[in-house]
C-alpha cells in the first residue's frame, strides 16, 4: 500500500508541475481569443473582381516522379506593363476554397482595392504527389508527397518553387524581381516550408506568413538525407547562422498539438525567441546588416486552419506595411 501511495503522489506532483508550468507559459504571453473570419473575407461592393484561374498540373524536374496542382489569383489590377507581386501560399486547394477557412484570393481582392497590398499576383500550390496523374479525389487531403517536401530542411523545395514555379508563371504574367514585394506563406507543414524558401533565398522572397508552424521533427529523415535535421533544429541555426533579411508574421494557438513529433506552440515561441535574440545579439556586437522583423498573434486555438485564415488580412496587411 505504501508503495501504491508513494506512486499516487509522485503523479500528482508531476500533474501539478505540468499544470502549473503551461498555465505560467500561457500567462507569459497575451492569448487572442474569439477570432471568427473578418468582412475581408467576403466579397465586398465596389470592389474590382479579379480571376482565379486553374487547377493545372505541373510535373516538377526537381522533386522527380511527382506532379502537383496550382491555381493563380490574378487581380482585377493587373497590368501587365507593370510587375505585380507575388504571394505563393501552400496547400492550394485549402487555401482558395471560396467557402474555407483561409479564402486567400478573396482577401487579397479586397486589400488590393484598399491598397493595404500592392497589385500582387496569388500562386497557391498543393504539395506534390507520387503519381504520373494528379488523383481527382483527393479534395483538401494531403498529397503524398507532402512531408517529404514541406518538412525538408534542405534547399530542393526552394530550387523547386524559385527555378521551376516562378518561371511557369512567368511564362505568362509579368512578377516583379523585387524580393521585397514577394511573400510565401502556408499553415502547419506549409508554414515551415514557406520558412525554409525565405530561408535558403532570402534573395527572391523576403516576407513569411507563418501559422500553426510545423517547427518540430517530423522533417528529421536521417535515411533520405546525409543532414540530418528537423524543423526542431531551425532556433538553433538562428541564433548561430548570419540574420536574413526576412519578415515574418507568426501565429500559433495554445491548444496546439504535442506528440511524438514535438509541442507546436513552444516550437513556435523558440522560433520566435531566437530571433529575438539574434537580433539583439547583432545589436550589442555593433553587427551591421539586417534584423529579423517579427511579430506574434498567440492564440487560444487549435491545430486547424480556424484562426490562421481568420488572421491572414491583419498578417497580410503587416507583411506589406512598409513596402505597398
């Protein structure tokens, strides 16, 4: 009995401890709460319509034996004497769902109108699948192909979305050259891999919506890749790796998910605190060159798409604060 007893109580410590430990985390940080989709959201009057054209197939060289879908979101705005912008956004049938929870092109209508963003082209692409055909039922499941590519942390999605999709587009609407006025963007998976291009080519995107990020070790391959890292890794490798010059908006939820892969929310605060750290580092050494731009929207949400959509015109708004 005294055994049994002795086991009891070293649960309800360790219970305690845990409660009292997340309840401290939580209460470190400011929690949002309530967020539904904004009027941004729906379509508004007097607002130019602009086309969402696709879904088309596309066979990538770079990721071999996958093919993938992608829609492009052409405002209304569009002259093709002048570069547009460019927002590539992942999970693309998710994303453009005129009845989801993200609605990307209908937001983008809308702060175009406004000029809260520049004219900016949306290129929303689905992860790759391992197929000659693009399956026509998988809706908004994840092609298989999809961790293997969004939660890499090498450079072959970057070379995939910045050598073979940019020029796909390119083909033919005129997108500016200028990485300041590029965004890349997704939820869960799709933010860490929106992440990793603004990472390896800070040259050619700059801006980073990121919710829900996937910053845990579901990437860590070690039998498919001689480096052998997870998106667990990526606080380290900023607080040691030279500061890029990117923007980023970050979203997570205190309900996240925690599972063998990792706890989502606190991978996000570490991201966020690495950053933070190395650009106070670089301000005390008198490093000159870029600093992160970072904000946060913590939330009291879940692992879904719910309040990543519901906060994409506020992050989109931010990300071009100061570059319309």
């Amino acid at each position: 009995m005294k055994g049994i007893f002795k086991y009891l109580v070293i649960v309800l410590v360790v219970f305690l401890l845990s409660f009292f430990s997340a309840f401290s985390l939580a209460g470190q940080v400011e929690i949002r709460t309530g967020l539904e989709l904004a009027p941004d959201h729906f379509p508004q009057e007097g607002v130019p319509k602009g086309e969402l054209k696709g879904p088309f197939d596309f066979h990538s060289k770079i990721i071999e034996g996958t093919v993938r879908q992608y829609w492009l979101f052409i405002p209304a705005q569009y002259q093709a004497s002048k570069p547009a912008g460019i927002l590539v956004f992942h999970d693309g049938f998710r994303s453009t769902h005129p009845e989801g929870s993200i609605r990307a092109p209908q937001v983008m209508e809308n702060l175009i109108a406004k000029g809260e963003m520049p004219v900016t082209i949306g290129i929303f692409i689905t992860p790759g699948n391992r197929s000659n055909d693009y399956p026509n039922d998988l809706g908004s499941r994840n092609p298989n192909n999809r961790a293997q590519e969004y939660d890499a942390m090498n450079d072959r999605y970057a070379r995939f979305i910045v050598d073979e999709m940019l020029p796909e587009v390119a083909k033919q609407y005129n997108l500016t050259n200028d990485p300041e006025q590029r965004a890349i963007g997704g939820t869960s998976s799709g933010a860490i891999a929106a992440f990793t291009v603004a990472w390896h080519r800070p040259d050619v995107f700059r801006k980073v919506y990121s919710a829900i990020g996937s910053y845990v070790s579901i990437g860590f391959r070690p039998k498919e890749s001689p480096i052998k890292l997870g998106g667990q890794d990526y606080p380290a490798l900023i607080r040691r790796e030279p500061i890029r010059p990117m923007r980023i908006f970050v979203q997570d939820g205190i309900n996240d998910l925690s599972n063998e892969w990792g706890d989502w929310f606190l991978a996000n605060q570490q991201m966020v605190s690495a950053m933070r750290y190395a650009n106070e580092k670089a301000d005390n050494n008198g490093v000159t060159g870029p600093r992160y731009q970072v904000t946060t929207v913590w939330t009291d949400g879940e692992h879904s798409d719910k309040h990543p959509g519901a906060l994409l015109p506020e992050g989109l708004r931010w990300l071009w604060a100061e570059s319309k």
